[in-house]
C-alpha cells in the first residue's frame, strides 16, 4: 500500500463546504438562527419562557435545536474552510487549530449552555405560579440564553456558501430581491425593538404583574392605568404575552415610522434614558429604510423612465419631418404621410414599453446579435458561451434543415448562433431586407405575419412563432425570386 502524504490522513472525516450534506444542514441551521432571531428577543423581552414553561412541545423543540447547536459546533473541527487568499484549506490539525484558537469557538460554546433545560428544571415549579416571574434565576439564565444570538454571525457566511439559497435568489428579480431584504430587515429591526422596550420595563418590576402594590410604575403600568379598557388588549399577566407584544410592537413602529401617537411614552428615569437612545436608533434605520424603498422604486420604474426619455427622443425627431404637402394621398416616392409616419413611431415605442414591463428581454432590442441583446455573454468562458449561445438559438437552428445537428456540430451551430440578428418589427410594417445584413432566413419569436414573393405578390402564406421564413429563397439569387 502506497504511503500517505501528512496532509491527507483523516481527509476521509474532513467535511467539505461543496458537499450536498453539509449543503443540507447549512440551510437548515440556517432556518434555526432566523427562528432564533425572533424567538430569543420574544423570550427574554415579552414571554419570560411562559410557553417553553406550561407547553412541553415548546420545551422539546428548543432542546432538539440546542442539541443541534452542540453538533454544529463539534462539525467546525472538521469543515474545511478558504483562508484569506481564497485556498481551501483541508489539513484536519490546521482545520481544529484555526477555529479551536478563534474568538468564534468561545462564542459557540458558550451558545451551546443549556439554557431552556436549567430554566425547566430546578425552576419549573416557582413559574408554575400564575403571580409571574420574580425569581432572579431567571434574568440570569434568560440573559445568558441570548448569548445564542452571537451566532448570527454567521448568516452572512451561510448565506453565502449555501449553493440552495443562492439558486434561489438567482432566479428572482433585482427589485422583488431588494424588496424581500427590505421587508425581513424592517420585521426584523421592529420586533428586536418591541421586544428591548418590554423587556426595560420587566427589567424594573420584576414582574409582569405590572400594576401590583410595591411594583415600580413602568411605561405598561402608566399605559394602563391612562388607555386600558374592558375588551382592550391587556398586557398584565405572564401568561398575556401576545398583548404584551402588539402593545410594545405598536410603539416600535410608531418610533421606526416616527409617528408617534404619544399614548405610549417613558414613565422612569431608565425608560427616558433608553427610549432617547432606541428613538435616535430608530431615525437612523428609517432614514436608511427610506434609501432602500427609493432604491427599489428606482428598479422598478427604470423601465418607464427609459420608456419616457425614448419618446421625448422621438418625439423631437417627429418634430423635424418635412410636412406633408397632400395628408390625403400618398407621395408618388413611396415615404408615406409623416403624421402617419409619427403615429407608428410612437405605437412601437409605446409597445416596446409594454413587452419590457412583462419581462420580455428581446424586446429592450432592435437589430441587435446576440451579444448586444445579451450582454452577460461577454463576461463567460468560451465553453460557456458557447453552450449559452446554444441553449438560446439551437431549437430555432433544428428547424432549418442544414443549420441543424444533422449536419452541423455543436461547435458549427454556435458560430451561427453568434451570427444571429434579433430585429423587431411595428405592427404593420413591411420588410424585404436588412439594410446592414441583406436577405436571410427570418424565424418569429413572437407574433404572427404574412410572407409573399416578389414574383408572385398574389401567393400569400401566414407565418406564426416558430416558423423559419425563407429557408429556399436564401440559397437562389435574389433576381430569381
């Protein structure tokens, strides 16, 4: 047997960042920091773990995802990783060391405390009490809960890495893109900041029995001895999470909006302090929520802002046609009326517009190759580009008998491929030839129209999408048709 070189031994237990299962369990560690992401601040903030506490379910599900965290943190000493200039790095002992000496590793393990099981445990019985939350053990284990948060981090780097999600937005649109970002980052920010805002005044009471004797007033107690009324939402009680939650969600989005209503307002010194801090926060995301929403209306409306700058274009060059001396009868040398003339103009103009706004690509195009109608060609591989080309033009090439895979190689029919002109038509118009490239076979993407001889106007024949127009008449001198 061969001898083994140093590098390679344990290779068969290194976990490669490509590998389809370590694909699947990236995505779904990834679906666990987002229910975290909302699930912890719920906890700490505005539940105080009462459903974890009464609901075994609850219990049982966050373990599991406890014990997944333990396994991924044991995974890291064996998932290879690109180091700063991009190698990927799959020696077993630099694997261990480079993350066993990180900053990440102490973060994960401490993330990895169990936390839900302690709480559960020696505790259960003082929260069975429906009086609410008053032992300290439970700030202590709650806040050492959040410490799973650290590991957010991460979402970055998974989201990256993860060939499912990135197929995934690969195939949406820039603005629906853009849009989904904006709105999980603008949930995201208001519950974080609804939660923080409960979460001060249990903080103080040490309780969610807000209005009982000897509690300190919070900004609750102050809500709801001014607004609460019978069949209003009631934020008293441990096991009044929900209203608790729409109340603190009510004044995190009046603060991002900068609404402000002013029925929910600091009542301590703390809670002064805090919401000047959360407000100054809360203008800053807006400010950057504004930037966004005008990013994507950009991407959206870029097509009826080119679609205007097109007809203002057209329209000053209708301006400097020649008028028509007789508007009723055509001249005897064939242009045509330029009101008419005008009018077809802007109905193609007004057209394109409509096929671009329904994401047709060719119709941004006119008398262009393949290159020009698609330009991320430009930036591929030859390999690439050939086969793109291919996928593109070869069932419009299979219909032409001696263009197709019969008798030409993949190879061949690409080159054709290249040489390709996409042309768009007005409705109406008549065509014989191309200016720049002469006769030649013409195929309909889309539409429908009539075709006839030059000999023989008489002899006319419908073409519709798919049909090759042409494909004798290329082959004979122009003279004979």
């Amino acid at each position: 047997m061969p001898p083994v070189h140093p590098t390679l031994k344990g290779n068969k237990w290194v976990l490669y960042p490509s590998n389809h299962h370590v694909q699947q369990w990236d995505t779904m560690f990834l679906i666990i920091l987002v229910y975290y992401a909302f699930a912890i601040p719920y906890t700490i903030g505005v539940s105080g773990a009462y459903h974890m506490i009464h609901q075994t379910g609850w219990l049982v599900v966050n373990l599991i995802i406890n014990g997944i965290y333990i396994i991924d943190t044991f995974m890291q000493f064996f998932r290879a990783y690109y180091d700063d200039e991009g190698m990927l790095v799959y020696e077993l002992k630099k694997i261990a060391r480079n993350y066993g000496c990180s900053r990440q590793f102490i973060l994960d393990l401490i993330s990895c405390f169990p936390t839900q099981a302690l709480l559960y445990g020696p505790d259960r019985m003082v929260f069975r009490t429906e009086s609410g939350v008053s032992d300290e053990s439970f700030l202590f284990f709650t806040m050492l809960d959040s410490i799973k948060l650290l590991r957010l981090t991460r979402v970055t780097s998974l989201t990256k890495s993860s060939s499912y999600i990135q197929t995934f937005w690969e195939k949406q649109s820039i603005p629906k893109t853009m849009l989904a970002v904006f709105v999980g980052n603008m949930v995201m920010f208001c519950h974080w900041l609804a939660c923080f805002w409960a979460f001060i005044a249990f903080a103080q009471a040490h309780t969610y029995d807000f209005t009982k004797e000897g509690v300190p007033p919070t900004w609750i107690s102050a809500w709801y001895e001014s607004s609460y009324f019978p069949g209003s939402i009631d934020p008293i009680g441990w096991s009044n999470d929900v209203d608790r939650y729409a109340l603190s969600l009510f004044w995190a989005i009046q603060s991002v909006t900068s609404i402000g209503y002013g029925n929910i307002a600091p009542v301590s010194r703390v809670e002064f302090y805090v919401a000047n801090a959360l407000m100054l926060l809360s203008g800053v995301f807006w400010a950057y929520a504004i930037g966004n929403i005008i990013q994507i209306l950009d991407h959206v409306h870029s097509s009826e802002a080119l679609y205007k700058v097109k007809m203002d274009s057209a329209n000053s060059l209708i301006n400097c046609f020649a008028p028509t001396d007789h508007p009723s009868r055509e001249p005897d040398y064939g242009v045509g009326d330029s009101e008419m003339l005008a009018t077809r103009i802007r109905k193609f103009l007004t057209s394109q517009y409509h096929k671009t706004a329904r994401l047709d690509l060719s119709s941004e195009f006119n008398s262009k190759k393949l290159e020009e109608v698609y330009p991320m060609m430009e930036h591929l591989s030859p390999e690439l580009r050939q086969l793109s080309s291919l996928h593109l033009l070869r069932a419009f090439l299979e219909k032409i008998p001696y263009l197709s895979s019969k008798y030409l190689s993949p190879s061949e029919q690409s080159e054709v491929a290249f040489q390709c002109v996409f042309i768009e038509f007005g409705r109406g118009e008549t065509f014989y030839e191309h200016l720049k490239y002469g006769r030649g076979i013409m195929i309909l993407k889309n539409g429908f129209c009539m075709a006839s001889r030059k000999s023989n106007h008489g002899h006319k024949r419908w073409y519709t999408r798919g049909n090759p127009i042409g494909i004798s008449d290329v082959l004979v001198d122009a003279d004979c048709l």
